[in-house]
C-alpha cells in the first residue's frame, strides 16, 4: 500500500464571507494546504468565481452545497458542479436525490459524498425529527445508501467511521468534519474528534475549520494538524 501523505488528506474549511478572504486565509495557510471546502456561505457570496480563484492557486476544491431537490433540479445542478472541476460534491442522503446526482455526474471524475448525520446533531435532535434510530445506526444505514446507488463516499462525524468500516469497501470514502485539536473547544458540533482519533477509526479525509482560521499563525496550526495526522496515518498503514 502507498504511503499516505496527511498534506493530501487535510481540507481547510474556507469558511468567510468573501472571496478576497478566502483569497487571503489560502495565503496564510501556506503550501500546506493542498484542497479547501468551499460551503454555503462562501459560495452565496462569491459563486463559481471562487471555485475559479480556488482551482487557479493550485487547490482541489470541494463545494459542500448538500443538495437536497426534486431529481431533475439535483441531476442538473450536479452536471454544472462536475463541469467546474470540483473533485467533491455532498448531496444529502436521500435516495432519490442521490441517484440524480450520480446520473448527473455519469463519467466525469466528480466524486459525490452522501451526507449522513450533521455532526451538530445529536440523538435528542433525531427523536424532534421523528427518527428513533440511533445516530450510529442512521449513519451506518445512510452510508450503506450511499454506496448502494453509486456514490464515493460519506460524510461522517469522527465517531462514526468505525461502524461505516464494518460493512464499506476499502475505496469508500469517509470525510469527517468536526475536527478539533485536544483541548479546543466544540463550538456548535455536538459531535467532535481530534484528527488522530478520527483517522484511527477509519477517517480518510480531515475537514478544518477555525482552528485554522482563527489561529493567531494559521500556518503553524496547519503544520501541527499534519503532523498529527501524519502519525496517525502511518500508524494506521
């Protein structure tokens, strides 16, 4: 098996208002950071242009949009995604929309990643949906979904990989975002982990947010996180 090199695994979470920050929080980061998640803030404020400006710094984007339509709405918005060069498209776990997605994504290179459980959602927040399964049991039960009708992957706290592992193939894909450094806060996740956790349970791709951002050397924070889940990578293989 080839080395794993954490700088590859790591997504920093472009989570500003504009393009002209994500523009400088790119540049403080350094060379480090080789792929970014674009969300929902920052793509409403910047569109496709700053997949464009991502793309031309030299960074695999992720566009983390989570659709969730009628078939024909997600198919057609998937082609546009997919025409971006976007590598990671999330598409919530619905069957029906995920089979639009994967039709609309047909041959291209897009990869498309289920969204299982937001990890601000807890058990308590599943029984006001109506849903009496458990977090761990919905998310097993969606990422097999997921996989069922084409998709490369899932999104999944950092407690959950090790129950997705039991049942996907090696190549499935577990993005876990969440991430916080030992002893830093949760924010608003109810559900966290620290990168070697996450990568030990089975995790293959890290989404960071403000322990990047707001650090006071976004750099340094970076290099620390690598070096982390370098370890943890290596220990793994």
């Amino acid at each position: 098996m080839a080395k794993i090199d954490a700088r590859d695994r790591l997504i920093l979470a472009l989570d500003v208002p504009s393009a002209a920050e994500a523009a400088q929080l790119m540049s403080r980061a350094g060379e480090g950071v080789r792929f970014v998640k674009i969300g929902l803030e920052l793509y409403t404020a910047a569109g496709c242009d700053v997949v464009r400006l991502a793309r031309a710094s030299g960074k695999r984007v992720f566009l983390d949009l989570k659709f969730l339509d009628i078939e024909e709405t997600v198919r057609r918005a998937t082609v546009r995604v997919a025409e971006m060069g976007v590598e990671f498209l999330t598409v919530h776990a619905n069957r029906k929309a995920l089979r639009a997605a994967v039709e609309g994504r047909g041959e291209r290179p897009l990869k498309l990643l289920a969204v299982t459980v937001l990890t601000n959602f807890d058990a308590h927040d599943l029984r006001d949906m109506g849903v009496q399964w458990s977090v761990a049991d919905l998310v097993a039960a969606r990422a097999k979904l997921a996989a069922e009708v084409g998709c490369d992957g899932v999104i999944a706290s950092g407690e959950e990989p090790a129950v997705i592992r039991k049942t996907a193939a090696d190549q499935f894909l577990i993005v876990t975002p969440g991430i916080r450094p030992a002893g830093a806060g949760t924010d608003d996740h109810a559900r966290v982990s620290t990168p070697a956790h996450a990568i030990k349970a089975g995790a293959d791709y890290l989404v960071v947010g403000r322990p990047i951002r707001d650090a006071a050397d976004p750099q340094a924070a970076v290099e620390a996180i690598v070096t982390e889940m370098q370890a943890a990578f290596d220990a793994r293989q």
